[in-house]
C-alpha cells in the first residue's frame, strides 16, 4: 500500500481548470458542424445534405440548408462533400443548451437571441444518476472519465449516486430503445422532484443515425429534457459543461453558425 | 479476402455436419425474406479453412443443432426470435432477443431434466433461497443489460443473463443507407471499438468490390486498430481497480487511458476513432507531427505503464481478488466458440489478426494463458497491451508514401465476409450484395455475443462479493452484443 501511496503523493497535478479556465480541444477536433445560412446554392447544399446520414442537414421547402446540432455526428462528411461551401467543423468542447430549437441554424423561427442560463436549485452541488438507454458504450466511458484526475467532478460538488431516490440529475444516454423506454421511466419517476432530465449524445439527444421502429428517437420522446448535450460522444468537457448547465453555472452555447465565409469576404473587400 | 469453402447440406443432417467438421462455429443464422426460401448459414473456421454450410429450410422448422454444438446455442435463438424459424429440440427456446423488458424470477427446469445439464444450472431450493434481479439500469455508470442471480446469501447457485435491451437495429441500418454512409453504422454498433467494426465491415465490403487496400492504409489502420486495443483494455483494469477499492491504482489507470483518448483526439479528431477508416483505406492520413506526437506520447506512455503496472502486480489485495474467480475451462470455452482474451485466457490458441490475416499485420505472438481465471485474462491483456505498442511501433516505421484510399469499384462478388479482431475478441460482418453498390443482407456478430453466452457458467460456484471482479474481467460490451 506504501507504494500506492506513493505513486499518488509524487505526481504533479493533471487537473483541467475548467470551468474556471477553457480547456481548449486539441486543432483538428470534429465537434460538430457549422453553417453559413446566408450562403445559398441549391446544388452544393443538395451534395451536402445527401452526405449528412444523422439528417442533421437538410433543406427546406425553399432549398436552403438547415442544420441541426443535436442531430450531428461531428463525421465531417458534408465539409468533405462540398469543397469551399457554406461549411465548417467546430472543434469547442461545449456543445450543451436547454433547447433543441436553440441549436438549429437556418430555421425560419430561430431563436438563438439571448443565450437563457438554466437557474435551478442545484447551485451548489448535484446528484447524478445514469440511465442507459441504448447507447453505443462509449458515452459512458465518457461519464466514468469525469471522475479520473483530469477531470474530478467531485471538486465542483457533482457526485453520482447509486439510487435515483437521491438524484437531481437523471443523465440519459442512448436513442431509448423500446425495451429501456419502460425502465428509463420508472427511474424517472423514482426521483424526488425537483428534478432535472439531461440528454447525454448526438443519440439520446435526437436519435442520431438510429431509426425506428427499435429506437423511440431521443429521450425527449420519453421524458422532459431540461438541457441536451450532443456530442458524438460528448466529451469529458462538453458533459461538465451540460452538467453545469443544468446547475446554472454556466452558459449555454450558441446555434451552430459559422461567420468565417462572411468575415473573410469582408477582409477581402477591406 | 477470406476464402471460403462452400457445402450444400440437408437441414436434418446440420447438426452432424458440423460436429463432424469440429471447428470453431463462428456465426450462425438464417437468410431470405418471410415468404421465399429460407436457408440456414453456418460459417466454421476448421483447421486453416472458413467453411460455410448452407441449408435450406422446409417448413419455418429444423432439428435443433445446439444439443451437438452448444455454441449454437445464441444463434438458434436468435434466428426464433427474429426469422420465425423453430429449431426443434432446443433446450432452451426462450426468447432471447425480444424479450419482454424484465423479469424478476428465474425459471428452470426440473431436476433431473437434460435441459439443465445444458445450462450449467445448480438448482437450488428451500428457505432463504431467493433471486436478485439486477438490472437493467445499475448501480453506477455502466451499459444497461439485466443479470438474474440465484443465491441463498452468499454463494451463487445460478446466474442468468438478459440482454439486448439495448438493440438498435444495426444490421438493418447498414442495409438501409447509402453505401458511403453505412461505415457510420458499423462504427457506432460499440462505440468502443469503432475501429475493429469499421474494419471488419470494410474488409467486407472490400471483398465484395475485390478492391486492395494501399500499403499506406494498411499501416494506419494497424495503429489506430492497436491504440483502440490499447484503452479498450486499460478500460478493464480500471474497472477492475475500481471493484477492489484500489483508489489510487483507479485514478492512475484511469489517467493513463485518458492520454490515450486525448492522443486518439489529437490525430483523428475523435477520442473514440471515429471517422477514420472506410472501405476502400482510411479518411485520414497521419503526417509527421501526428506521427511524432504519437511516437511521444506512446513511448512516455509505456514507462508510465509499466511503472504504475508493476505496483499493481505486487498489491494482493487486488490479486486475491483475482486469481482463481471466475474460472472458464477450456473445453466451455471451445464448446461455446469463446473468442477474444477470454478464450486465450483459457489456452485457447485464436487470434483474428494472425488465423484470418488482414492489413498486413506482421507475425506476432499471440499471449495465451492456460489458468482460465479472471487474472488470466488480465495478464493476456497485459501482455497485448506491449504486443499493440510493438504494433504499432512496426507500421509506423512502414509507412510507406502512397495514397491512402483506392477507389471502391463496383460489386463483382455476391457475399463475402469480413473480419477484425477487436480488444474483445473477432469480430465478423456478413455483407450480401444487391446489385453493385448497395447491399440487400448484413449479420454482423460482435466478440461479446459470443462471451456472454458464457456468462452463467463462468458463475459457477462464485461468490455473490466478486460478480463485478467476474464480470469485468469478461470486458464485455452489451452494445456490441445486443447491436
């Protein structure tokens, strides 16, 4: 046991700052797509929603683009797809909002004005529970790594709890397959009110590239989500910040848009 | 490309057939839509050979084959479940698949009953005998999957297992969607290990279009193929520390494995590799920096290992919890087809990589143990974890300039199978062609749906305190399993 001890008293400290400073993702990191809605051509947004399996692009009855974040993979496939067009990858960590209209760009009733920050009771500390409901795997190696020394959640008062007797979060993963759509409900309705529903992944998010009739499409077909986190999967950071989201301590993100078509053409003409 | 020998068989003479070949079933299951003809498929690897045993059915029923190969066992069920097709004599034709959402109470056979001889069942009466249904949703962050124990307190008479709660509809998926997409499918089936089903669809695909992977992929793949293995079984001994209470040995694997997705972060873009390879080669290429910080990273990452590893291996407080838990005889492991480390665990000689040889992989020694206990699978996956380094240390020095994706021509061949070994054993796609470029049939059988089967007799005579040492140390993944 000595030499555990040790090991863990003679390392320096690994521990992201974050939220109290970014902790930037690595260049080159596939968040999640942006999107200029002011550029228009039917041909390029047509290649580019053909290549967007989740359905995150697709185009209106007048043939623009519309893009939906808590649909994307982060793939990159419909950057690839259309070269120099209205597109980009988003390489942040945070990705979190409390609404899904929030995070669509291109929407004719867009509503992305003033970023809203969730006040709840939770300020201080917050008792998650997970639920599975039909994730890939990975999501959960995410939630399990919020408590290596990268990350310890615990030193921001976020625990996880055995019961959901004793949560205030239940934390969601998965599209809800119909046989975790019974569960998923009685967890729900095991906790103490108030409470609040988080939707970890592109997939529990909308339903990501699963379909039905095995999955429902999202845990908002189930449950009321207060805050969803897209991410496929959400990383370390981008399940703190929803976490912290849904505590009201931090703010959420905005829609997907991309300004870098528009802010280079006015370079140029400056 | 895997050869394979086809025979034509009558449906009655399967079960012999197959006894007779005594190889490794590696997947079973039926094909043809309700209405046209049924025929029964069954892919065996036998000496140096994949024979496929094609055998149509009369009627939605056939004699059983699962009391001569118990590794059938899964497959028959699977194809009752979902095809409609009765496999007569069955010893335990409940459903497996689609399953009402839980259940509480087991049911077993009476005594004296053959059927119980086939599942490995102690059956257990009286006062103070209850069953704990655990499950689906667990205590912790773990995949939803349901476990029936059987106990009078302490010791575990019995052990049954529930899954797919967690199916997604994956084989449909891949066939439904736009060829160029469906690699997103596979990728996505376990999460943690996108890279071996990206791999094992691609080289299914790759056959079915006869196309050859340059060089220059081949080596990219082999990396990022052994970086997944790297923290799928990193993943384990974290898991494993943490079921000992072994705080401090959990926080340093579990820093040790988050290097390594940070590393996978900063060369693909994606801490679990997505998004890299596709049929036909790889999306990405790896360029000087990318291979120096890999080069870096891996070589600090090794001392740091092998430190942290070398205390662990002197704690017993962690290896009395190990060594003899969970035991897996050789011949459960080769009678239920086992794969992955948990049949190398138990002196079973198999590795996907060498038997079924893809990407260029260089000889190699595949670790084995015979003791069949949960430590034993730890050590084989402590010696792969070096094997993977040396791994991908010899495709980084081969990488050779080139292009890193070849076209994918047309579909020349109507089947084909395509094959990866992933951290959790082989894993295998079945892919039939539908004209050129679209594809009308997928199974696919993850590693776990054949290490679950399992499940219940690695339980035998266990106590009810290691069921997580067991469990872990099986490194199964209900998403993969259920698909």
């Amino acid at each position: 046991m000595i030499r555990w001890f040790l090991r863990g008293v003679t390392q320096r400290r690994l521990t992201t700052r974050y939220p109290r400073a970014e902790e930037p993702a690595p260049p080159g990191f596939r968040a999640r797509a942006l999107l200029d809605p002011s550029a228009t051509n039917p041909r390029l947004a047509w290649r580019a929603a053909e290549a967007c399996l989740p359905g995150a692009l697709i185009l209106d009855h007048q043939d623009r683009l519309r893009l939906d974040a808590t649909r994307c993979i982060g793939c990159g496939l419909c950057v690839e797809a259309i070269e120099d067009g209205p597109l980009a990858i988003d390489s942040g960590y945070e990705l979190a909002s409390s609404s899904r209209r929030r995070l669509v760009v291109g929407d004719v009733a867009e509503s992305d004005t003033s970023p809203a920050v969730l006040d709840g009771p939770f300020r201080r500390s917050l008792h998650i529970r997970h639920v599975d409901a039909g994730s890939d795997g990975a999501v959960e190696q995410e939630i399990a790594a919020l408590l290596n020394p990268y990350y310890d959640m615990q030193r921001l008062g976020l625990f996880f709890t055995a019961s959901p007797r004793h949560a205030d979060v239940l934390l969601v993963t998965g599209p809800v397959t119909k046989p975790m759509e019974e569960p998923l409900r009685r967890a729900y309705e095991a906790m103490p009110e108030p409470r609040v529903v988080i939707a970890a992944g592109t997939d529990a998010c909308s339903g990501s590239i699963w379909t039905e009739p095995d999955v429902l499409g999202g845990v908002d077909r189930v449950l009321p989500v207060d805050v969803y986190i897209p991410g496929d999967p959400p990383s370390p950071i981008a399940l703190l910040h929803g976490l912290l989201l849904a505590s009201g301590r931090a703010r959420e993100v905005s829609a997907p848009r991309w300004h870098g078509r528009w802010r280079s053409s006015r370079e140029n003409r400056d | 490309m895997i050869a394979l020998e086809d025979r034509a068989v009558e449906v009655g003479a399967l079960a012999t057939e197959l006894k007779q070949l005594d190889g490794r079933l590696m997947v079973l299951f039926a094909t043809g839509s309700a209405g046209a003809q049924e025929e029964l498929c069954a892919l065996v690897r036998a000496g140096d050979a994949v024979i496929k045993l094609r055998a149509p059915v009369q009627r939605r029923a056939y004699p059983a084959v699962t009391p001569m190969v118990p590794a059938a066992h899964w497959f028959e069920r699977e194809i009752h479940d979902l095809q409609e097709i009765t496999p007569e004599g069955h010893p335990r034709l409940e459903p497996l698949v689609r399953h009402p959402p839980e259940q509480r109470e087991l049911e077993l056979p009476e005594e004296e009953d053959v059927r119980l001889a086939h599942r490995g069942a102690e059956r257990l009466a009286g006062p103070g005998v209850f069953v704990i249904p655990y499950g689906p949703v667990r205590s912790g962050v773990f995949e939803s999957a349901q476990f029936l124990v059987q106990t009078g307190g302490e010791d575990v008479a019995y052990c049954a297992q529930r899954l797919f709660f967690k199916r997604r509809g994956a084989e449909r998926r891949i066939c439904e969607v736009p060829l160029e997409l469906a690699v997103l499918v596979a990728e996505r089936v376990s999460g943690t290990s996108s890279v071996a089903h990206a791999l094992a669809f691609s080289h299914a695909v790759e056959s079915l279009a006869e196309t050859e992977v340059p060089p220059r992929a081949q080596a990219i793949r082999r990396m990022l193929a052994e970086l997944e293995r790297l923290y799928n079984h990193l993943e384990v001994t974290v898991r494993e520390c943490e079921d000992a209470s072994l705080s401090v040995g959990h926080a340093q694997f579990a820093a040790l494995k988050e290097r390594l997705h940070r590393l996978a972060g900063a060369v693909v873009g994606n801490r679990y590799l997505r998004g890299a390879v596709i049929p036909g080669g790889t999306r990405i290429d790896l360029n000087g920096p990318a291979l120096d910080l890999i080069d870096a990273t891996l070589s600090e990452w090794e001392r740091e290992w092998q430190r942290v590893l070398a205390v662990l291996l002197r704690t017993d407080s962690f290896l009395d919890r190990l060594v003899s838990a969970g035991p897996l005889s050789e011949d459960d492991a080769r009678d239920f087809a086992c794969v992955g480390p948990v049949a190398r665990a138990s002196g079973i000689d198999l590795d996907t990589r060498r038997d079924l040889p893809y990407d260029g992989y260089p000889d190699f020694d595949a670790a084995r143990h015979s003791d069949g206990d949960a430590m034993a699978r730890m050590e084989v996956r402590f010696r792969e974890v070096h094997v993977s380094l040396e791994l991908i240390r010899e495709a980084a020095a081969s990488l050779m300039p080139g292009p890193t994706r070849a076209e994918l021509g047309p579909f020349t061949r109507q089947s084909a199978l395509g094959a990866a070994e992933s951290a959790r054993g082989e894993t295998l796609y079945w892919l039939e062609a539908d004209g050129e470029r679209a594809l009308r049939f997928c199974k696919l059988r993850a590693a776990s749906f054949m290490n679950f089967g399992v499940f219940n007799r690695v339980f035998d005579s266990q106590v009810l305190t290691d069921f997580s040492f067991i469990e872990h140390s099986l490194g199964l993944s209900p998403a993969g399993c259920d698909a």
